[in-house]
C-alpha cells in the first residue's frame, strides 16, 4: 500500500471513488435520481476544478494499491475562524475498509495541520444518517460539535453532524 500525496492527476480516479462512495452510503440520503444520473459529471467538476485552481490552504493525501486508488482524504487548512481546519473528504473503497486505511489517511491530515499551521484543532462534517463513518471517528477521538441540515447535491436534505477534534496531535498518538 502506497500512501502520498494527491496530485492533479488524481483527478479522475478521486471523483470516480467519490461516486461510489456517495452510492454505496447515501441512497435514501440522496435523490436516486442523482446517484443513478449525473454524479459523476458533478463530482469530476468538482475535483477538476479544485485542481485547475487550488486554493492556498488545500491538501490531500491518497491511498493506492497496484497503481489504484483505493481512498483519499482532502481539506483546507485553518478554514474556520471558530473550528480550525477543515476535512472536507474521506473516502475508502468499501472492499478496502477494515484495513486502517481511514485512519492512516487521517493521521496524514493531523500531521499536515500540526507542521503547517500553528492551531491544530480541526471538523468534518458527516451525514448523520451515516453510521460507521460516525463509529469510526469516535473511535479515533473525534466528538459531536453540533449539527446542520445541508442542501444536498441533487436536491433534498440532510442532517450533518459536525466531528471535531481540538488538537489534530491526539490522532498521531491513537492506537485504537
């Protein structure tokens, strides 16, 4: 297993895992008719546009096996006055959960926040609906911070839960 940074020719493989993750946990979150039309096109713009024009604080790392894709994580540094860093993505191939993939993708974002920015707490937000993903990381420390209801893409809603943690160093030193 390979772990490294993501680069813009990542692109079209992270949109592609993004979709079959966005499948595979959010149907009955998400309009059927999104997951089953348009969410690759949605999600390629996405990440080629993230790519196209990166912002300054953004940063990604990903997992791969034999040249493929098998997870990635990606976020924006200090992007909340309030709540630190932010985990905008983190995905594993579902044939690949259950190998700590997650977590080290994890401890690669904590150690990009704790040498590149002096605050180290750090969220994500998670569909509330989603409840492995909420077991995990309350496995690796993260806490409840408050919720929201987000416009998804496709149309609809749904509840979210804000995940933080206040200091991204606890993940470097969890063993669970």
């Amino acid at each position: 297993m390979l772990f490294r940074p993501v680069t813009s020719n990542d692109a079209e493989a992270i949109a592609q895992l993004h979709t079959e993750s966005w499948r595979d946990h959010y149907r009955g979150i998400f309009p059927d008719s999104y997951l089953d039309g348009g969410i690759f096109d949605d999600r390629i713009q996405v990440w080629a546009e993230r790519f196209a024009q990166p912002q300054s604080n953004q940063w990604g790392a990903a997992a791969e096996e034999n040249g493929r894709l098998v997870g990635f994580a990606f976020g924006y540094g200090l992007e909340d006055p309030e709540w630190g860093s932010y985990l905008d993505n983190l995905h594993v191939r579902p044939d690949y959960k259950g190998r700590g993939i997650g977590k080290v993708l994890m401890q690669m974002t904590a150690q990009w926040i704790v040498e590149t920015y002096d605050r180290h707490d750090f969220y994500l937000w998670v569909l509330e609906a989603n409840h492995a993903s909420r077991a995990f990381y309350e496995r690796i420390g993260g806490r409840n911070a408050g919720m929201k209801n987000w416009d998804t893409p496709g149309g609809g809603f749904a509840d979210c839960l804000r995940i933080a943690w206040k200091d991204a160093k606890a993940l470097l030193v969890n063993n669970t």
